[in-house]
C-alpha cells in the first residue's frame, strides 16, 4: 500500500510539472517545440514528394556518409553513458526508480536520456534524404510511424521518468543504433560496399530481440514491479513495443522469408 501512495503521488507530480531538472534544456519546458516539430515532420511526409515532382533527386552521397556516421557515434555515445551511469548507481534490471536528485550519476542518467530524446529528432533527417533523393518507396507506413511515435513516446518518457527503468529502453535502441547507422554510413559510400553488407538482415533480427527484451522488462514492472516507478509508462513501453514487434515482423518476413522461398 505504501509503495502503491508513492506511485501515485509520484505520477500527480510529474504528470503536473516533470522534471524540474530538465526545465531549461530546448524542448523540454512545453509540449509545443516537439508538437512543431512533429506537426513539420508528418507535413515533409505529406507535402515533400510532391514538392519534388519538378525537381531532380539531389546527389548527397558525401552528406549522407557524414550524418549517417554521426549518428553511429551519437547512439555509440549514448549507448555508454547509459550502461555508467547504470552501474555507477547500481541499477536493479528487475525495478528500478527515477533518481531525481543532483546526485553525479543521477544527472549522468538524466543527461543520457536527453541526449536520447536529442537523438530522435536527429533521425527524423532520415527521411528527409529519403524525400530529397526521391526514394518515397522508403518512406513505408513502418518507417514513418516508427520516427513520429518515438520522437513523442521518448519526449514523453525523458520529461517525466528520465532514468530508472526508463534506462533499458534508450540503452538498448542505441545500443542498435550503432549497426544500424553503420550500416547505412557504409552503404551510402557506394555500390562497391555492397559485398561487406550482407549481415543488414541481421539488425533486423536484432530490433525484434530488443523488443522482445524491452517489452518483457515493462511488463515485470506491470505485473511485480513496487520501487515506485510509475507502471503507466512500462504499461506504454509494453504496447509500443509489441506494435513495433509486429511490424518489423512483417517487414522481416517480407523482406527475407519470401525471397528465399
């Protein structure tokens, strides 16, 4: 009963005012910067490919290297912060708090998870070389709802709950991350990369294993979870989760399961 009060009183206020630590950082004082910057994104989407009709596919090769290289090394970055700050504060992987405190790796972890939150926005540029280079048979139901969804769903996570349990989720999609733009990085050098990338099957196999990981980690929060973090933001990981599950299943399947029959 007592850890159930804490819970809820601990909901009440973050719910109301977020953290207070995060009150200065850019986007994290209003829910308005990020609707901006979502309502612009879903517009690019919508608007971008047709306002290319009359324009040429631009040849950024040397820009998407860059960018893609980068944010190999952002999540590399990310990623690290993640697991110190984790085992400086000696993290329990079943049910682990929000430290909210100005302890050093309290702020670690905060600053961690916004440079996660950061990075969502970064990677909506994913799209806008898919849109400029007039490649829109890339901008899939799957690959738009995946960047809007965690761009708001991280946002939401880092305001009120930066650390704690929180810390699996943003550890393990850097962690991800890293092949993923690496992979990428490689790719957009040219088609002579192409014979030492044929492992792109298996970062899927690694988004659906994180999934898997993420979900089952909320869902012990759900269901035994009592140190106090809240258990409506594991039951939203768990949902987004299996959605996110199910749909880079159909991708894989699609993808690869078909081509070898």
């Amino acid at each position: 009963m007592e850890a159930s009060r804490a819970n809820m009183t601990l909901m009440e206020t973050y719910f109301t005012h977020g953290d207070e630590r995060l009150r200065e950082r850019p986007f994290m004082d209003s829910p308005v910067p990020i609707l901006t910057v979502f309502s612009l994104y879903l517009l690019m989407v919508k608007q971008g490919p047709k306002a290319m009709e009359i324009h040429k596919p631009l040849q950024l090769q040397g820009a998407m290297v860059f960018y893609n290289l980068s944010v190999m090394l952002l999540s590399l970055y990310i990623t690290v912060e993640f697991l110190v700050a984790a085992v400086q504060s000696s993290y329990s992987m079943k049910c682990q708090p929000v430290d909210y405190s100005n302890d050093p790796s309290a702020l670690r972890m905060m600053n961690a998870c916004y440079w996660y939150f950061i990075s969502k926005i970064i990677e909506l540029l994913d799209t806008f070389f898919f849109v400029v280079r007039k490649k829109e048979r890339q901008i899939t139901f799957l690959h738009v709802y995946h960047h809007a969804i965690m761009l708001l769903h991280t946002w939401w996570f880092v305001k009120f709950v930066p650390g704690g349990q929180t810390f699996l989720l943003g550890f393990l999609n850097s962690f991800v991350h890293i092949w993923m733009y690496a992979y990428y990085g490689l790719a957009a050098m040219g088609p002579h990369m192409q014979k030492y990338l044929w492992w792109k099957k298996y970062i899927t196999k690694l988004q659906l294993a994180q999934f898997v990981l993420t979900s089952s980690h909320a869902l012990y929060n759900v269901c035994f979870g009592d140190c106090g973090f809240p258990r409506f933001f594991s039951l939203s990981s768990v949902i987004q989760s299996a959605i996110f599950f199910s749909l880079f299943m159909n991708f894989y399947l699609q993808a690869y399961k078909k081509k070898s029959q």
